[in-house]
C-alpha cells in the first residue's frame, strides 16, 4: 500500500512554516506534543514539478490514466514522450523505455512494480468503488479491493499497465468512522 505524502514549500529557510490552510497537518518537522522542530538549512531551491513514469507500452499507459481522469493530450498513444498537466501545475510525464534508455547509457528497464506511488481523490466512498469495479473490469489488476480503512478514508489499488501500484481513494462519512 502506498503512503500518501503532501509536500509543503516551507515559507523560510530557517523553520517549517505551513501555509494557513495546513494547519493541523501533521509534518515530519512535528515534535512531540506537536510542537515545531527547526527545518534543516537548504541551499536548495527546488519545487517539484513533474512525476515521471517509464513505461513499456505508451498506448497502454496513456488509456489506463485517461480512466482516471488525467487529460492526455489527443493522439499522443505513439509518442515517445508524453506529458499531461494536472491541477495546480505539477505535470505527469510519461517515457517510453527506449527513449529513457536513448540517453541513459546502459539502462535496463525496471521490474514491474515501481517504486512509486499514485493516489487519487475520489468524490465519495461510492466512487472509490466504482471506479476500481470499472479499472478491474478493463483488465487493469486489483491489488487491493476497496475496504473502509482506518484512517478514515475507503481505499482500494489497482496497478497501471506497469505495474505501479495506484491508489483510490476518498474520505469517509464521519459516522462510518471506526475509533
């Protein structure tokens, strides 16, 4: 099962500030008691701004994120290079194995089953299942069947053409809640 993990562009360099709409979230930079630890020091500035998935088969990939929602650009099935921009600007880039191996010199493709994680915001708990009955339906497998987790959020994974594991998942009904 995969985590999911919101990363939050610190307001300084020097504490781990989060905006005000995060708060409450707790941080790796949380203490004890919840009280704030200092952020390490970066000389980095960085935002991510792209995942990249390889994939063995371009086509395969691009229909199975369609299902999902993401909008690939029309006609993009045969290229070597794909890339889908998703809310709020982080881009989903999609290679095939010969391109990355086109510049990578002695690259081997991955095992199925990446090291990666994908988790997708339903609407409710009935879409979660809707959506891996549909995914499951098309072929795609069923890692783990929708079950109401403890966390409070109903669950389910279904891997993508690759191999990596994709999460569905939406909030419970505080009522549904276990303690």
């Amino acid at each position: 099962m995969s985590a999911v993990i919101s990363a939050v562009r610190p307001t300084s360099r020097s504490t781990c500030g989060m905006p005000g709409s995060m708060a409450g979230v707790r941080s790796v930079h949380d203490g004890p008691a919840g009280q704030r630890l200092p952020c390490p020091a970066m000389s980095i500035s960085a935002r991510l701004d792209v995942i990249g998935i390889i994939t063995a088969d371009m086509a395969a990939a691009l229909a199975f994120y369609r299902m999902l929602g993401v909008d690939v650009p029309a006609g993009a099935d045969g290229e070597p290079h794909v890339e889908a921009s998703l809310p709020g600007g982080l881009r989903l880039a999609f290679d095939t194995e010969a391109t990355i191996g086109s510049f990578v010199p002695g690259f081997t493709p991955p095992a199925p089953g990446g090291r990666i994680g994908l988790a997708f915001l339903l609407d409710d708990p009935a879409a979660v299942d809707a959506a891996y009955a549909e995914l499951t339906a098309a072929g795609h497998h069923g890692e783990l069947a929708p079950f109401d987790a403890f966390w409070g959020q109903r669950y389910a994974t279904v891997q993508d053409p690759d191999g990596n594991g994709v999460d569905l998942f939406a909030p419970l009904p505080a009522e549904a809640r276990t303690p």
